[in-house]
C-alpha cells in the first residue's frame, strides 16, 4: 500500500468565478425580507443597548482621542490650546516613543514566535485519542490566564528578584552561579521576560484556541489516512496543518494585536526600566497621560493614535490572508 | 382582538424603552459631589480629606473620631492611597469632579501653590482669603509668603512640616547585621571610604546586603540624597547657575560612587522598590537604608523599634562636604480644593488641626509621625530616632536653606517654564541613573542629553513668557553669590 496522502480538496475550492460571486451577493436574503412593520422597532430596540454601548466606549472615546490629540491639553481645564499636528510632531522626534514602539514591536513578534507553535504543539498532544487526563492538563495549562496580570507581575517579581527570590536561591544552592543574576538589569533579559512570563499566562488560552480548530478536522480524514497507512506526522503535516490554516491565520492576527497591547506585566514588573529601556507603547502612553501634573492627554492622545496608525497598517497588511483565510474557513466548513 | 394584541404590543415596547433609558440615566447621572455635600439630609456634612501616608491611617482614624465628637455636625472621611498611586487618582478626582475637600500636593516644592492655582485645584483657607492673626502667630515668623502659599492678598497654605529637620539624608543603620559584622553600631561610616569599608566588613562576615537601595522608578532618591549633598545637593537645578545639574561634575562624581558601590556587590541587587528595601533592612537583611525623617513611624508601624538601629548622619566625600542638604519653604501641603462646597468647614478643621497644643498635634507626636512646622518640636518629639534626627540636622551647614526664585521675581509665580521642563519625564534624572547604574554604563552621556531637553525648553519658555510681559528671564533662577554650604536668607533678596 502507498502512503501517498493527498489534502482532501474543498468542494469548490479556487472553482468560483468573480461574476458568480457578484451574482450570489444579489440574491435576496429571504429572512430580511420577514422583518416587517413593527418588527423593525423590536429589533431597533434589541439594538439599542450594544449601539448605545458601542458609542459611549468605542466610536466616543475614538473620536474624542482625535480631537483631543489637536490640543495642549491636561484633561482638566478648557481645550482650548489648538496645536494643530504640533503633538504628532514632537513624537515624531521622541525618541522614547519610538524606542517604545520598537520594543512592543520585539514583544509582539517574539511573543506570537513562541506562544502559537508552543501551544499548537499542546493542543495536538491533548486532542489525541490515546492521551489520558487531558481535562487534567487543559485546567492546568489554562490556569494562569484566571490570574489576574498584576498579580502574576508581583509573583514574577518576587520569584527573580536577585536579593531573595527563589529562583536565585535555587541557581546559588546548584551553584550554577556565583552571584545572583538580576534579570531585569539588563534591557535584552528584561524584555525577554517579560515575553516569556506573558507566554506563561496566555498560553493555555491560545491552546483552546488551536484545540476548537483541530476539533472541526472531520475525524473521517483522520480514518481514511489511518486506512492509507499515514504515520502521525504526516496526519499532523499533510491533514491537520493544512484544514486547520484559515483558523491558524485568524489566531495569528489575534495573537499579534492582543501582544501589541501589553501594559500590566511593564507596570509590575519592570516599570519601564532599567531606566526607560523596556518602555512600551501603552506604558508610554499612560506615563505621558497621567506620569506628571500636569497631564499631557494631548500628547498622549497623538502618540495612541500614531501607534494605531502603525497598528493598523501591520494589521491590514494581514488582511488579504485573512480574507483568503475566511474565505477556506468557510468552505472548509472549519 | 387585533387592537388589543397591538395595545399590549405597544405597552411592552414602552416597558422595554423606559426601563433602557433609565438604566442609561442611572449609569450617568451620579452626583459627584454626594460625598462631600452630605449636608442636606440633617445629619450633618461629611469632609474628605486625601493623602498618601499609610502609616497614619491608624492615628487619621483616631483624629476622625475626636473631630467628631467635639464638632458633631461634621464626620471627617480620611483616606490613604498609595503614594504612587495619589497623583494619578487625585488629579483623576478633579476631572471627574470627585475631588476630596481637603487634600495633601507637595510635588512641586515651592512652586506648589502657582501650579495648583494654575490649575484651578484650589481656593483659599477662608471665604474671606484672609486668615486670623492668632493663626498666622502658629509659624515662626517669614513662614506665610506671597508666591509660596498666600497670593494676591489671599491665604492659600501653610507650611505643615518644618524643613529644618524634615527631609531625606539621614542613614539608618541596623544594629544587629553592624554587630555581626564586628563593626561600631555607635561609631557609623563618617566618610565615603567609611562606608566601602564598612560594606566589605559586611559582605565578607555576614549574609546580608550592605546597603538596601531601591532603584524601581525614581526610589533611587533614597541613596541620592543621602550622598549628593556631599558634593552639592540632592536638587537636579544648580541654583547658583540657573541650569539643570544632573551632568554636572558634582552630581556624575557622586552616581559614580554609587556605581562603585554597586559593581563592589554593596548595593542590594535588583530593581527594588522602597517598600521592598525597607522590609529587607528591618528583616535584618541589610546593614543600610538612606532615607528621611519619617522613617521611624514607617519601622514603627512595621514592628521594627528604635531599638533595633540607629540613625547617623550621611556620609560624606574623604575631603570634607562641600555641599548640604536643601531646605525650602515647601512644607506647604494640605489645601482646599476649588471643589470643595464646605470651605467654611474645611477651614475649621484647618484651624482645629494646627493649634500648636491640640489633640492633633499631641497625637501626632506621640506616635512619633516626624516634625511640624506648626509646633514645638523640642518640647514634644520623644521618640529616640527622631530625638537624634534632630540632633544631627541641627548640625550647622547639615541643612541649608536654598534660594527661592520667586522671591526674587514674583512674576515667576504665573511662569510655567519650570514646570514645562519638569513635566516631560519627570523622573528623568532617575531614569538615566538606574539606566547607567544597572547597565554599567556612564553618566555623562545620557545625563547631558536630559539636561539639554530640559534646559532648552526651560529657556525657550522664558524667553516667550518674557516676551508676552512676564519679568521673568534665566537670571531669576541663578544665584551666583550663593555657596552651596550656607542660607540664602530672606534679606538677601531686599538687595
């Protein structure tokens, strides 16, 4: 028997047309058309509340913060010193600024590097059928993340700290070192962990994440290639993998804007430092905010929406494959 | 049939919409100043009062209650928020119109009162703006000045803490980890070499740490201001010549021998905050804490007695100190917010608070909190630790009192070219120390790079307020008669 293995070709995979899209975005969509007369004040009313909510904390403060960033303003007298771009131009030339969006970009990109593989890898080991106790090994991974982050900063803190921390006790007693080691002494070391404490944490969701992916393979692929011979690997590189990559970008694209906003482990456990030299964008943001009387709201507002900007075009960047991506989702029916 | 079910139809919708409009109007429609009115139900009028000392909660608490009791009608609400923590909420409060009645601000020294003028935070002690002349006796004379806490005629503060023995540069020495190391608890370092010596008697006969330096944020002043004033003074501002100083000769010869001291392994390691540091010297697990004079209270409220170490005055440079501690007038630190609509009350609890021989005051001393600038502090202070604080700042040349600009141009007092300066990267000098310290690098660099922001938008400031009228120029800010060892006295600026 061959243990060629071919990925099961989706329906109408690549097969449809641009003018039969455009012809099946025409077609009326029946349950719209039921929603008549004084239906449509029931569903205004159901709307209401996410519409209102969705205003007041997103569209609201949104605009706001482009307003705001036209301004010399503390967030507490009148708005009324116009600067016009004189905010965006200062942090053009802030170069802590832009040591900080280096450094949320560093984090954001190592943080994704480790985390998805790693909790990809966990997530294929717990959907196998042989694997006992995978309930066990799901609470236990998925434990940290019901940790509250200011929390797990102050454990970290506590655990490295180069005076009395357990870790340096253990380094010290194995007589791996001679003097203890202060990890957040340097910008390099203090950087990394903070991705790898983050990774800790967030780990078992992203792992859930991967799990509800691998869960929608049909188990049928998995029979038939069981049929054909396949070892796991090529069930894992040849089956797995490929169904489950609309997903993997959509977990990609997550992954990286959830690391962009990393801000409570800065707080607890490197506040910024050594000096400002692990300053990310949200810590920057909200020492210009509120570091100093007075505050600098406008300033503060110029450099979030600058980092979205910077945000934004990374993340459309991702777009076309996730557009592609949701489009195989579909008809992978994944 | 039909136009019941439409009635009962349209009832419902109603139901819903009232029901989500008031939910609505219930999330926005809390009165901000429910707290602090209280008055209009007959039971009388709440005041609140902020600050960050959360070694006095206890003894606030006990203030409270005595308040109370002689004035019924007013229930005092005093709250301790972190220090970190208070100047973001307080001026968080003010936004949103939560602002306590009375409130603690002492970040920016002298300037303390222009800024919150500036910021519209405050409004004077009594409707009228004036204050009693037997309320005005409490303070040695020159304590009350225009520009510092009165401005057009008006009382805005009073000084609280006295600022002859009130202030860092003091070193705290534990008794038990000097005697393990076969050192004289009674006999401190005296000199900057004492000290390196004294670390590696430390080092080398016990486990514990030298010296407990926190570093996290700007705790570095800890160590700075019992080391700076060795060489010039713990300020970032040269006064002598108008300019910032962290790149100065004085101030880069005094971080290098904090780096010395660190690369010798007699700082603690890690990035510690104060609290952390405090713990490790009371747990015994240090030999050293620089620190001010409320230290005593904090160990004290912590279960670490007077007993257990001694204070002795900073160490200085082998050559002799050619600096001193500074003292200013900017003890002025409880006012009432602008928000306030009990300022008649507020007042009576002011006044109440600070006669020289009240509950407040006795309490105050009796739980050995520090020094204020409205009582006898001989007569009153009996706690050991701060009896020998006051002996050592007594020492002449140990504290002196530094110029005060404003005094010299009163326009100064609507210049914000200082507080511009300041505003961006307030911890700034901090932040190049613990950067240079913990990445062994030099000073210099990163020191003359912050001193050229500051000092570029302080002067560019001055220049445009100048032009718009203000006499207000560098030449306020510099002193060059002054020697960084004696008082610039109030006379000085009548010349």
């Amino acid at each position: 028997m061959t243990a060629t293995l071919e990925t099961p070709a989706p329906p109408d995979a690549g097969a449809t047309p641009p003018a039969r899209r455009r012809t099946r975005r025409r077609t009326p969509d029946p349950n719209r058309d039921q929603v008549r007369g004084f239906d449509k004040l029931w569903v205004f009313v159901f709307l209401l509340p996410f519409l209102l909510l969705y205003l007041g904390f997103t569209l609201w403060p949104l605009v706001a913060t482009v307003y705001y960033s036209f301004f010399d303003w503390d967030g507490i007298g009148p708005i009324d010193n116009f600067v016009g771009v004189g905010n965006y131009g200062s942090i053009l030339n802030d170069k802590l600024f832009w040591l900080a969006v280096v450094n949320t970009l560093i984090f954001a990109v190592l943080n994704t590097a480790i985390k998805l593989p790693l909790s990809l890898l966990m997530a294929i080991v717990l959907t196998r059928k042989w694997l006992k106790g995978t309930k066990v090994f799901r609470t236990v991974f998925f434990a940290p993340l019901i940790i509250p982050v200011a929390m797990a900063g102050l454990v970290f803190t506590y655990l490295l700290n180069p005076s009395n921390g357990a870790l340096n006790a253990l380094l010290l007693d194995l007589h791996i070192v001679d003097q203890p080691v202060d990890v957040f002494a340097n910008r390099w070391s203090a950087l990394l962990v903070l991705v790898l404490v983050s990774i800790w944490q967030i780990f078992g969701q992203y792992m859930i994440y991967w799990m509800a992916a691998l869960q929608n393979v049909p188990e049928e692929v998995y029979e038939a290639a069981d049929i054909d011979g396949a070892s796991e690997w090529q069930k894992a590189t040849l089956i797995t993998l490929p169904m489950i990559k609309p997903v993997a970008v959509v977990i990609l694209l997550l992954a990286l804007v959830n690391a962009m906003h990393v801000f409570g482990l800065v707080v607890t456990l490197t506040g910024g430092g050594p000096g400002t030299s692990t300053y990310v964008v949200s810590y920057f943001i909200y020492q210009e905010a509120f570091g100093s009387v007075p505050f600098s709201y406008g300033y503060a507002s110029a450099a979030a929406l600058l980092f979205s900007v910077i945000a934004f075009v990374l993340v459309t960047s991702q777009g076309v494959f996730v557009r592609r991506a949701q489009q195989l989702r579909k008809e992978y029916g994944v | 049939m039909k136009a019941l079910r439409r009635a009962a139809k349209t009832a419902t919708t109603a139901v819903a919409l009232t029901a989500t409009l008031a939910l609505i109007s219930t999330a926005c429609g809390t009165d901000p100043n429910r707290a602090s009115n209280g008055g209009g139900d007959g039971k009388g009028v709440t005041l609140k009062i902020w600050d960050f000392s959360a070694e006095q909660v206890d003894f606030h608490k006990l203030v409270a209650a005595e308040y109370h009791k002689q004035h019924p009608d007013v229930t005092i609400e005093w709250r301790s928020i972190t220090q970190s923590e208070y100047t973001k909420t307080l001026p968080l409060a003010f936004q949103s119109n939560q602002a306590p009645d009375i409130f603690y601000w002492s970040d920016s020294g002298t300037n303390n009162m222009n800024q919150l003028l500036e910021q519209q935070w405050i409004k004077p002690l009594t409707p009228s703006g004036t204050v009693p002349e037997n309320f005005l006796k409490r303070w040695p004379a020159g304590s009350f000045v225009d520009g510092i806490n009165q401005s057009g005629g008006k009382t805005y503060g009073f000084p609280f803490s006295e600022n002859l023995y009130w202030g860092p540069g003091y070193m705290f020495v534990n008794k038990k980890v000097f005697g393990d190391a076969g050192l004289d608890v009674n006999n401190p370092p005296k000199t900057w070499t004492d000290l390196k010596n004294a670390c590696a008697a430390v080092k080398e006969k016990t486990k514990a740490q030298c010296i407990a330096s926190p570093s996290k944020g700007k705790e570095l002043q800890r160590i700075w201001g019992g080391l700076a004033p060795g060489l010039r003074n713990e300020q970032f501002f040269d006064l002598k010549t108008g300019k910032f100083s962290i790149d100065d000769p004085a101030a880069v010869k005094t971080f290098e021998f904090i780096q010395d001291l660190n690369k010798s392994g007699y700082l603690a390691p890690g990035t510690n905050d104060k609290d952390f540091s405090r713990q490790q010297f009371a747990a015994n697990q240090a030999a050293i804490y620089f620190d001010g004079t409320w230290m005593p209270s904090v160990w004290k409220s912590q279960g670490f007695a007077d007993d257990q170490y001694v204070v002795a005055p900073h160490p200085n440079p082998d050559s002799g100190a050619t600096g001193a501690l500074s003292r200013q007038p900017d003890g002025n630190k409880y006012w009432i917010s602008s928000k306030s609509a009990q300022q008649e009350k507020a007042w009576d609890f002011l006044n109440w608070m600070t006669e020289p021989d009240g509950y407040f005051v006795k309490e105050y001393y009796k739980a050995g909190f520090g020094t204020l600038a409205f009582a006898d502090n001989k007569k009153l202070v009996t706690d050991p630790a701060l009896l020998n604080i006051m002996k050592i700042a007594e020492t002449p040349g140990y504290r002196v009192n530094l110029p005060v600009p404003v005094l010299k141009c009163p326009d100064l007092a609507k210049s914000k070219a200082y507080l511009d300066a300041t505003a961006k990267r307030p911890s700034g000098e901090y932040e190049v120390m613990v950067e240079a310290l913990v990445g062994n690098k030099p000073l210099q660099p990163l020191a003359a790079q912050l001193v050229k922001e500051r000092q570029d938008i302080f002067e560019k400031t001055l220049k445009e307020e100048a032009a718009k009228g203000l006499k207000v120029s560098k030449d306020c800010y510099t002193f060059p008669d002054w020697n960084y060892t004696s008082d610039y006295s109030l006379d000085k600026y009548k010349k």
